[in-house]
C-alpha cells in the first residue's frame, strides 16, 4: 500500500511539472511545492500570490520575515477549502465567474479587457487571475455553507440579542373587526360555527351583527387603529401573524372567545410570496451519476403526467427523507430559503405542473408548485436577520477550527520550498 502511495504522488508530481512545463519557456521547469491530497501547489503559483501579496506593503509597512512561510500555508488551507467544496458539489459557474470580474472591473473604473490588459502589463496571467477569483468564490460559499449546515443558533440567544437590540418593538397599527362570543365552555360549538359559516362566505359584518355580544357589535365590530401595546393581549400574537383581510380562528379566552379580521395595518411591513412546493431528490455527485439519476426523474415525472401520483412516488423514491415521509412536501418555501438553482424553476413553473430535472449541489430534483400566497414576515424579517448575526459570528469563530480538521485528515507533504520569485 505504501508503494502505491509513492508511486500515486510520483505520477501526480510528474504529471504537473511536465503539463506546467510545457506551457512555460524550455529553460524553466515550473516546481512543485507542495503535494495536497490529489493536487499540488506548484512554484508558478506560489509566485502569482507572492505578488500579489506584495504589492500590499510599502517601505512604511514591510512584509513579515516569515511571509513565505505564512503565504505558503494559507495557499495549503485555501486548496483544502476549494478541494472539500468541490466535493460537496459546491461550484462556481463560468457565468457567476464573469459576473464577479465585471463587477470587480467596475470597482477599478475600467471595463474587463482594459483590466486583462493591465494585469498582463504587470506580468499576471490574466487566467491566472479568473482562478483566483473562482477559488475565492468558492471559498466564500464554502464558509455560507458552514454557517448553514453546521452552525446551529438556539431561540433564547436569538430572543436575547433582538431584545439588546431593540428588534422587538412593532411600530405597526393595526385596525381589528372583532366577534366576541360569551361563556367559553357554552359555546365553543357555537364560535366554530361562526367561523364555518364566514369560510363558507358569510360577510364578517353580517356575523358580527347576527352573534357578537361585543358593546360595539352595532357598528360592526370595528376598533379603530391601535397600537399594538392598546391591543388585547390575547390579541397581539394573532394579528401580527395575519394579512390584511384574513380572518382568524378562534381565539379561546378566559372569559370570551373570539374571532377576528385583519380590516388595515400601517407601519413597518414587509410581504413576500411563499411557493408551497414538493420535489423529488435524487443524490448524485458526479456528472455520470447526475445523468443517470436525471433520466430516472425523467421516467418519474413522465408517469406522474400518464396519471400516477407524485407524493406516492417520491414516498418511494426521494433520497430526501425528511421530505419523502409527507410525499415531498418542502412546505411554505420563502425567497432565499432554498438553493438559487431550485428556487429559479419553482419560480417559473405554474401551479400544479411537474419540473424537468433540477441540477443543485443536493443531486437532481423535480419538483411540483402546490400553491402560492402573500405573506407578511416582518417578524420572521426581524428573527432571521438575528439568527443571521449570530449564525456568522459563531462560525467565524468555528469555521477556523473546522479547516484544522479538514489539516489533519488530508495528505500534505512539502516536496520543495519555495525560491525567490523572479519579478
């Protein structure tokens, strides 16, 4: 096993002097330094970041005497890094690539090729560079990928902090029409025939007048526009979660049961659609495993459009279990919640149709749209940009930890040190 190991590195050393080599001047062979997993960091390389580098400090501010040590080991991490994201199936597109040069062209006030230009002028390959901007993609949704699947935020933290900050206040009013109904434990019945008949179609107004034993009955139930610290604390929580115009279940008080109607709100309010939508996963990494799972969700899709059911079929197929158990029901999805790949097509597709195959770093995908709805998430807003800060934080403390590991489980072997760079 060791001499497979030595001969494997051999191969992979010869392999890239040789490649590297040939695209250089006959006189130089382009070095390797440093051997990282299945990959190698080679002297051209090293070069290409020293300068870089470099530019960065001035007579006032010279590089550390050690730099070539430091620079050399933050390339091994950022390999890692890029080698674990890959395997993920986490990439960067060649059209995501274009987007970041042109916005990086922008940032300097040049169009792209007046920069491939002057890059070139200073001696930087300008394929060199691309890469460096596609690694640092890459690195930089490797780490949202983290702070995702491994960062986990606890409610009480979440709570604390929105209290610290001042996230809690609503300056939001609201404007209630209301059905009061006495004796709770009398007419329980009576209240859930109430709210029956409104969902039947029976107008709010007409039912506050034929049951309401409110004081204000008479003129429809109506409250006015309240702050939400003048609402009945039995209130709050309902009417912050409610649309405009929706109506409430019931509501059981001590005293009273009621039903309520959302009639205006004024103030901070943010709505978003929400897609109700089902897929089936089928996990696959490589681009032979993604054809063939593609052309099985073909055949699946193709025999749920012949008539068999969807949430039967991915009950039985879907890799995703947590989903599959409820026939691929992913529930009320919210705009960012899902992968850009997959919330492209559920945006695109028509209530009830059946996708063509979905490429994500997950496997292939189809997937149905069930509904969609106007949802006001002001307070989910106010909870998720919380749970962002706090998710951030904590995996800028752990991620580095985490590379530590990736270290220590990969095969690193320092073949060369690096010369000094010929500018």
């Amino acid at each position: 096993m060791k001499t497979l190991i030595r001969n494997t590195i051999a191969s992979i050393v010869m392999a890239a002097s040789v490649s590297v080599a040939a695209q250089q001047d006959s006189t130089f062979m382009d070095r390797v330094l440093v051997i990282v997993n299945e990959d190698v960091i080679t002297q051209s390389e090293f070069d290409y970041r020293l300068r870089t580098v470099l530019q960065e400090f001035d007579e006032a501010n010279k590089p550390p005497a050690n730099l070539n040590k430091q620079l050399l080991d933050s390339m091994v991490s950022d390999r890692l890094q890029v080698q674990e994201a890959n395997r993920r199936g986490i990439e960067i597109s060649d059209q995501e690539l274009s987007q970041a040069i042109q916005r990086f062209a922008a940032q300097q006030n040049v169009a792209v090729a007046q920069l491939r230009t002057s890059l070139e002028a200073q001696g930087q390959p300008f394929g060199k560079f691309s890469e460096s901007v596609r690694d640092s993609l890459t690195i930089s949704r490797f780490t949202d990928y983290y702070a995702r699947t491994r960062v986990v935020v606890p409610d009480y933290e979440i709570d604390g902090f929105m209290l610290a900050n001042n996230l809690t206040g609503d300056n939001s009013e609201y404007n209630v029409a209301h059905i009061l109904i006495k004796n709770p434990e009398k007419n329980a019945d009576l209240a859930q025939k109430v709210r029956a008949e409104i969902e039947q179609g029976l107008s709010f107004q007409q039912a506050v007048l034929a049951y309401s034993e409110a004081a204000d009955a008479q003129d429809g139930g109506v409250i006015g526009l309240r702050a939400e610290k003048d609402l009945p604390e039995i209130w709050k929580q309902a009417v912050k979660k409610m649309d405009t115009g929706e109506v409430s279940q019931v509501i059981a008080g001590d005293n009273a049961l009621h039903i309520l109607k959302l009639l205006e709100r004024t103030g901070d309010k943010t709505e978003i659609i929400q897609t109700q939508v089902s897929h089936i996963l089928i996990k696959a990494e490589s681009k032979v495993a993604k054809s063939q799972a593609s052309k099985k969700l073909r055949d699946l899709r193709q025999r749920i459009l012949n008539g068999e059911d969807f949430d039967d079929l991915a009950r039985i197929y879907s890799d995703d279990t947590g989903s599959a158990a409820t026939g691929g029901s992913l529930g009320w999805v919210s705009p960012g919640q899902m992968v850009q790949p997959f919330e492209e097509a559920f945006d695109q597709i028509a209530l009830n149709e059946i996708s063509e195959p979905i490429d994500t770093q997950f496997g292939m995908h189809i997937l149905k749209v069930e509904e969609r709805r106007k949802k006001n998430v002001t307070e989910q807003i106010k909870h998720g940009q919380a749970e962002n800060v706090l998710r951030r934080q904590r995996a800028d403390r752990e991620f580095g930890q985490w590379v530590r590991e990736l270290l220590e489980g990969a095969y690193v072997e320092h073949v060369s040190s690096p010369s000094d760079p010929i500018i």
